[in-house]
DNA sequence: GAGTGGTCTAGACCACGCA
DNA sequence: GCGTGGTCTAGACCACTCT
C-alpha cells in the first residue's frame, strides 16, 4: 500500500513512529527520540513534531512526561475500537480475521436509521455491509456498516476480506477520518447476535453505534456494532 | 471556585469558550468566532487559539470545518463519561446529583488490583470511596474510586456531595488530569450493582475500570463504574 | 547544569467554502 | 476573491527530571 506524497509532514512522521512501536523497534517503557532529535532526524520544526507526538497520545501509544520524554506505551491488552484509528490498526500484530456476512450492496436507509441524515443522502441511498470480526479464530464483534451511495464508484465490487474499509476509502477515494462519534449500551444479546458470536441469548454484550466524519464535507458513514467482551475488554485512552 | 493565575491560556480560552457552549451563549449549529477573531479578541496568537479549540473538538463540543470554521455540537444526550473532562462537566445542565455511599477512608489496596501498582504507592495504601450518580433522581452509576495515600493532607475529611473529584484535586492539591486509559465490558449486574442502579440481577450493564493520570509524576488514581445504559447511553468522540 | 517536554510568539503559504 | 481552518517555520522562555 503506497503513501499519498501528499500526507502532511507531522501524519507521515506519525506513521514512521508508529510503525516503529508496532514492529518492536521501541518497546514498552522505552524513550522515544526526545523532540530535538526528531527534528533533527526528519528536518521539522518542533511543533510538526509536537503535533505527531500527540497523535500518539490521542491513540495510546505513548505518553509524555515533562523533563523526561516520550515513553512508550505498552501494547493494549484489549480492543482499541474506541479511537479514531479504526480497528485494524488498533491490534497491534494479533491475528484479525474478517468474515464477509453480507456484500456490499445499495438499498434504502432505513426509516427510522440511528443517526439524523440530511436529505439528499437519504435520497441516494445506502451500501450496507455486514462483517464479522475474529480474533485468534474466535468471533468477537460484528459489525453493520452504512455508507451514503455518493461518489463511490465499483465500490459494491470491492473485497474487503483483507483490506480495512478505511485503507479503502483513503487509497481508491481519498476519504480519510477525521473523527467521529460513538454511543455504547450493554444489552442482551438477540438470537441473531448470539449466534454469529457464539454466545447464549440473554448473555450481555456491548453494542456500540458510531457516526464517522470524513474530510469530505457533508459526507460521514455510520456503523452498528456488536461486541462479545466476556474475554477481550474494550480498551481506549482519553 | 477560583481559576489558578497559573493557568496556561489555551486552557483559559477553552474554559471561556466552553462555558459559552454550555450556557448556550453559542448554540449547536452556530459558529464560534474565527480563529483570528479569537487572537484580536484575546490577545493570543494563533497556534494558542487552535490549541484551545482543538481541546473542544476533543472534548466534542465543537466540530471544524475547513473555508468554514468551528461549528457548535449538539449538547451530548448521553452521558459523556469517556473522555477527560470528568463526569461533572460532560453533563451539560443536567440534574446530576451524588449520593456518598462509603466516605473516604484508608485502606490497603487489593491484593489483586486492578492495574499493576508500583511497591511505593502499594505500601502506603489506598483512600477508597463508593459513590452513587443519579440524573433526574434515577441511579445512573455506581463509582467505586480508589486514590494512593500520598500527600493528600485532610482527604478523607472532606466533602464530596457538591463537587467534583478533579476539582477538588484541581483546587486543593494542584493536582491536574491529564489523561488515562479504560478497559470496557458488559456484564451481568450483581444482586448488589443491581440494588444500588435499580435494575434486575442479571440484566447487563457497562463495567469500566479506568487509571487515571495527573500532572504529578507517579500519581495515578482509579475508578471501577457500573453504569446502566437501559435510559441513557454513554456518549464519546473521538 | 544539561536536557526534556510545555507554552507561546509572529509570521508564512495552502486548500477549501462560499458568494 | 475573500475569509476560513490546515500546515509549517524559526525562534523564545519556562518548569521539570536527572545526575
């Protein structure tokens, strides 16, 4: 997957760090390069810097400390769905599988749809998918997605088995999250719900419903999701 | 309640701002004064302005929208406990009271706490409290607090019934939050989680643990909630 | 005292929205 | 075309940690 050259200088910096805790280069309770140095290295100034650092923060993978430095976070136990990061990103290297339960396909929102949509999206109508997300073989949430009908060429014809939805829209639509909102219940799983999960109706599980923004004015997607947190906790940082 | 001399200005600004929003000074919908408006009106420069209302983005009170500017959100309907700002403060004007089930006190800690404790802060034992959140006279949430017993002169005496943790921290301790992380699950509520929210025993209901961090190196403090989401969801951005 | 992150200034250019 | 927020530079001073 190849980088738009156009990614700004504190997201690409973001990125390199990133991947550098992911893979182990630093590792947990671990000093980052102090601030200086970065810009040193990557020829920024301290605030570009600064603004990658933080995004680290917001996402959990470190934390700053003043007259000490940047130290790395350990790698979260749980589920990192709560950040802007989206799923795939937020497992660190654990074996996430995906299940395509329903294609993506166009139908009409529906009527009494969960978040209030301006007209002319109700109007063009909805791509509707349904995943299924597994973790070392076992399910552990499942996950609705509606998405406006707008401007997404061949995008019913797409694969998602192997490829995260928000790798998607930035490479084929250059759509990227800015941000979003979430609401989250414990409920009793239904039949349905328990089933794709392998659990027993009536058990608890964490339902979640997410509004996402884009950079694309005017156009955010939703998503419902379903969550078995009897073995993996949610986890998020704040 | 007294705001520090010392407090950096883009945290002034986004207090100002915030109560604003709050009071309904500025409206959901409506847009905040420009960026360069704020820095006339204030007398700050931009990086410090944007610093400020990048706190309120994450805090969701406001969106940005480039060639258009900072837009009011909509008052949270849920209960806005995921991300810093502490429970108080999430509430809008909500009838949010606090009923004090068990008053600090000293306590050894758990041997099997939680989150994984230095031997220091283990050594010098832990102020607990128990307390009980209700909007509207219903119980919302039961939250079981526990504080390392380190320099906090006079903790256990105080009152808790009308104000806030953090800003009793804030204005007694100089103690600031600067951030933290949760872990999230449903589970089945207890006989007694079920007295104290009103609810059935086995329905389920949200369990967070959450460490909360300060601006004092070493000092972290906890919270174990329940929460029943029957009425209200809890509410985050992200 | 040296190095770190936290705050802040005073500019600059760009992409986007709106009229 | 103008105003908006998004990005970036090149400095400065401070409070804090460590030795």
């Amino acid at each position: 997957m190849k980088e738009h050259t156009s990614m700004p200088q504190y997201r690409r910096l973001y990125e390199i760090l990133r991947k550098h805790i992911v893979e182990g280069v630093y590792k947990e309770g671990d000093l980052l390069p102090s601030e200086n140095e970065l810009c040193a290295t990557y020829g920024l100034t301290r605030p570009t810097v600064r603004h990658a650092l933080d995004e680290l923060v917001k996402d959990g993978f470190i934390k700053k400390q003043k007259g000490k430095g940047s130290i790395v976070h350990p790698l979260p136990k749980g589920i990192g769905i709560l950040s802007i990061a989206g799923t795939t990103s937020a497992l660190g290297n654990r074996d996430l599988k995906t299940r395509i339960l329903v294609k993506p396909e166009i139908r009409p929102w529906d009527e009494s749809f969960f978040f209030p949509l301006p007209e002319h999206v109700r109007e063009s109508g909805c791509i509707y998918m349904e995943r299924l997300r597994l973790i070392d073989g076992k399910p552990l949430f499942f996950d609705i997605t509606y998405l406006p009908n707008i401007n997404l060429p061949r995008f019913t014809s797409r694969s998602f088995e192997n490829r995260s939805l928000f790798d998607t829209l930035r490479s084929n639509y250059q759509i990227e999250v800015t941000g979003g909102e979430q609401r989250l219940w414990a409920i009793e799983a239904d039949e349905q719900i328990a089933a794709f999960l392998q659990m027993q109706p009536g058990e608890p599980v964490l339902h979640l419903e997410r509004k996402i923004d884009t950079n694309r004015v005017g156009f955010s997607f939703f998503s419902s999701l379903y969550c078995n947190t009897s073995e993996q906790a949610l986890f998020g940082v704040f």
